[in-house]
C-alpha cells in the first residue's frame, strides 16, 4: 500500500528541490533521513519534514512497520511564481517573481514489491 505526504506553498526553487529528492528515492526510510540530514541545502530540511509525515501516515493510519518502508517516490513541483511589487526609479514598479513549489512523498513497504 502506498502512503503519500504532500507539503504545499514552499518559498524554494524546485529546480533546486529536485536534485536532492533524487538522492533519495528508492531508499530506506532510515537511510533516507541519514542522507538529508547532512546535506546542506535549504530543500534537504523540507524533505525531511515531509518524510516525517508519511511515515507518522503510515504508522498511525495504515498500521504499517516503520521498519518495512522504503521510499518508492520523491518528487518537486512548481506551483508557479509567488509575484512582489519591486519599487523602481522614478515611481516605476516591476513584478518579482520569486520560485512556489510543492513536495511530495510517497512510501511503501518492502514486502510489496
């Protein structure tokens, strides 16, 4: 059975994102949150709470083995961009577009596969 976590509205790149979600799919959960907690970018703290989140689903909801999980699948997608006023010379204004996405994790145990 696959349980999923879903984290929305991250102020962060998920160009960025997704180079560190790859690190981790396929993995165990144990070896997952060894891999994110050492690594230093901004994306590797979001992935771990949303890592978190499906196993605590997993655990609570479906009453599987923390044990017996493994990520199946880790992905990062753009929501579009959050847009800011920018003040300009001369009473100008421009539009800033700073990068929203959203991660999702999805787990699933090792016996199903």
């Amino acid at each position: 059975m696959e349980v999923y976590a879903k984290t929305k509205h991250l102020r962060l790149s998920a160009t960025k994102a997704r180079l560190v979600a790859e690190l981790i799919k396929g993995k165990d959960i144990d070896e997952a949150f060894a891999i994110l907690k050492v690594l230093p970018q901004k994306a590797a703290g979001y992935l771990e709470k949303t890592l978190k989140s499906a196993v605590a689903n997993a655990e609570n909801n479906f009453d599987m083995d923390k044990d017996s999980l493994y990520v199946h699948r880790a992905y990062v997608e753009s929501e579009g961009p959050m847009k800011r006023i920018y003040m300009r010379g001369m009473g100008r204004a421009d539009i800033q577009r700073k990068p929203v996405s959203q991660i999702t994790i999805v787990v699933k145990n090792k016996e199903e596969v």
